[in-house]
C-alpha cells in the first residue's frame, strides 16, 4: 500500500507538484482580510501571513539564490523577516514578534510568491538534480505549512470572543458510534522501520533499522470524543495518580479541564472549529489533546501508548493516502469511523501521539549547510506522532514519517491509540 502514497507523489511532474503546491496555500488564505492573516495568538503558532512568506523565502533562498546564476532578491528585507529557525542564514525577526508584522501587506506577500513562482517555474528545466531535490523539499515543507497554516488560524479566531468561523459547512451530521474498542496483535520480533529509500522522506525518517517489539496489541481506531467525555465524567483532570508529574504540574498551572478548544454550554460539550461553534460530535476521534492528556487517558483505561515502531509496523501496510486528509481549501475537521482496514484510521483525522521520545535513528546524520538544520537540531525534548491529520495534504505522509510536538502542546489536530502488552 506504500507504493499508492508514491505513485500519488509521481502522478504529477515536478512543475505541476509545485504549481498545485502553492495554489493550495493561496487558497487556504483566501477567505482572510489583511487582519486575519496579521494576527499571532501565541508564540507557537503564526500569522497566516507569515507562512506564506516563509515558504516563499525558502525556494527563493535555497533554489534561485544558490543554483540560479544572476538572482537578485525580490526584497533583501524578507530574509531577515522571513527566516525561521536557519542559524546559517544569520539574524531573523523574533518568532514571539511575527504578529507585529503589519507591514508587508497581505496583498504585497502575494506578489511576491507570484514574483517567485514565475522565476522558479522558468529556471526549473535547466536546474541540476540537486536543485530539483530541494524544489521536492520546498513543496514537502509547504505542505507542512499548509497544516500549520491551518491549525493556527484555528488558534488565532478560537481567541475571537465572536467565534467566527473562516469557513462555513454543515456540521455534525449524525453517523452511528462506532463499535465498542477491539484490539489488533501487533508484530512480535525483529521489525524493519524508517524509510526504506523508495520517493521522497525527510531526513529523520532515516537510516532504515531493525528493532525488536515484545508481544503487544494496537486498539482498531482511535480514542472517540464520547470516550472523552467519560474520562472526564470520571475525574481525569482531577486524578493527579493518572497524570506524569511534569503533566499534572501543566494540568493545575493552566486549568486543564478539557481538550483543546471545548467548552461547556448548558450542560453540553461544544467545540470551536474552523467552521465555528458547534456541538462536540460523540463519534469523532478526540483531538486537540496533548502528550500529557493522552498518556494519562491511558493509564485511566489500564493501556499506555504505542511505541513508534509498534505504530510504523502495523501501519506499514496501509494505504498512506486514506482517511480524512486536506485536499483543497476548505473547513477541516476530523470525521467518525469510516474506515475498511484494521486497525483502522492509523491515516487521517488525527495525529497519534506515541511513547517514543524524537530521537535520531542509529546512523542518523543531519545533511550538510542550512538544509542541515531541518530536523537534527530538534531532536531533544519532543515525542513522536505518527499518521496524518485533517490537515496533513493528502499523499503527504507515510508510515516512516515522523512529526514531533512537544508534550504540552496540542493546538494541532493530535490524538490517540491505545496499546497494551500482551
């Protein structure tokens, strides 16, 4: 099933990826005035804006100025507005400061990229191999902005006491709950994870290594809101016995009572979303949860978290692709049960929170320049998410693919699968 999310990755040439790539983001923004792409709600998250820039920045800076002779930048003020995180690019504007950007506008931003799309789009037939490599990078790396985009406009207009919605749709049409939870025997033994070399994979996929898993089982979908609700029913933000003790310090220090985003209306559960206020839907993965959430449901369950290689194993086989995944602008949100594998939803809907620490793999090397600096420089202090979300562009994750948060954030659409041992 690995081979669908390739061919799905190859089903267009280079030109039409990124084309389509970087529609998309326009799309996404479509519906913002200039204030809606400003606005920063917090130091995590970034204004809509921002990312557009940013992403722009990354194929002016690492494509046209290093492999296209005679470049000249577009504006020589956007590389210190516009880098994120790249040391070997020098001095960048303060992340906790991008909401201050009021200037550029919106509408100079789209220009920009405009700018940008037509010189690369015109250079692309002549650039070497290496400079098409990081052309297939910048649309991976858009495309992860894309979700950020997304989960942080979320995040900006939940803060609006209004309670806008950016997109507007029907919601919540009833569909039945989903069986009670089962349980799948995962693989026991020696397991191949990481990426296996075949398409494109970002560095801390690699290198492909063995790893041995004892006998355990994988719960056949996720954790449901109404399963939620009974966690909370039963005192689980009050219960410091189920909480790891970095997360009951989070619990009382912010006032957890609820995943993400919920709040209580005349006795009911709503959620904020970007189609708005509405009613929190039982048979939905729950989502907006933090690693501390997640791993102290578990233990109120009498489970714990899955491993990443005992995630990437059973999912290996699956079909990448499948689920509840972005595929043009529009409201996202994470649907009920509707899967045909088992375990189903290991793709779409929600991140998975797992056990394992973002770490590098035996072997690992981070590549060399400002490239280098993608993932390597974050590997301490975050766990592991595997699958894909509403969010994630379809075809743009895999069962190697690593995403990692820290363990008290949970502004993106981040769930859970339990696991046991067997």
């Amino acid at each position: 099933m690995a081979a669908r999310a390739q061919e799905l990755a190859e089903a267009y040439p280079l030109e039409t990826a990124f084309q389509r790539t970087r529609d998309l983001s326009i799309d996404i923004a479509a519906p913002l005035s200039d204030a809606d792409a400003t606005i920063q709600p917090y130091p995590d998250a970034s204004p809509a804006k921002w990312h557009l820039a940013h992403t722009t920045w990354f194929f002016e800076t690492f494509v046209l100025r290093d492999h296209v002779t005679g470049h000249q930048p577009y504006d020589p003020h956007y590389a210190f507005l516009f880098n994120s995180y790249y040391e070997a690019e020098g001095a960048r504007h303060a992340r906790d400061r991008r909401g201050m950007l009021a200037r550029p506008s919106l509408d100079e931003i789209k220009a920009w990229r405009a700018v940008v799309d037509a010189q690369l789009l015109a250079a692309l037939p002549s650039l070497a191999p290496a400079a098409q490599e990081l052309i297939r990078l910048g649309i991976n790396h858009e495309q992860q902005h894309q979700e950020l985009m997304l989960t942080d406009l979320l995040a900006s207009f939940a803060a609006n006491p209004l309670d806008p919605a950016v997109w507007d749709q029907p919601r919540n049409i009833p569909v039945p709950m989903p069986a009670p939870l089962g349980w799948m025997e995962g693989h026991e033994g020696l397991v191949e994870i990481g990426h296996d070399g075949d398409g494109f994979a970002f560095d801390a996929e690699g290198p492909r290594h063995r790893v041995y898993l004892a006998p355990h089982a994988l719960a056949d979908r996720p954790i449901t809101n109404a399963e939620w609700q009974g966690f909370i029913a039963d005192g689980g933000y009050r219960r410091p016995d189920l909480w790891l003790s970095d997360g009951w310090a989070w619990v009382k220090r912010e006032g957890v009572t609820a995943p993400l985003y919920w709040r209580m209306v005349e006795g009911r559960w709503f959620a904020f979303a970007l189609d708005g206020l509405h009613p929190v839907h039982p048979a939905a993965p729950v989502t907006h949860i933090s690693y501390y959430e997640a791993d102290a449901y578990a233990r109120w369950a009498g489970a714990r978290l899955p491993t990443e290689a005992e995630w990437e194993s059973a999912a290996a086989a699956l079909d990448p692709t499948a689920g509840t995944q972005l595929d043009r602008a529009g409201p996202v949100r994470p649907r009920a049960a509707h899967w045909s594998n088992s375990p189903g939803q290991m793709f779409g809907d929600v991140w998975q929170w797992t056990a394992s620490a973002f770490l590098p793999y035996p072997g690992f090397s981070p590549a060399a320049g400002a490239v280098g600096e993608y993932n390597g420089k974050f590997m301490s202090g975050q766990a592991v998410l595997k699958g894909a979300s509403c969010a994630t562009p379809r075809g743009h994750s895999r069962a190697s693919y690593r995403n990692f948060f820290y363990p008290w954030q949970r502004w993106q659409f981040t769930g859970m699968r339990l696991a046991k041992d067997l």
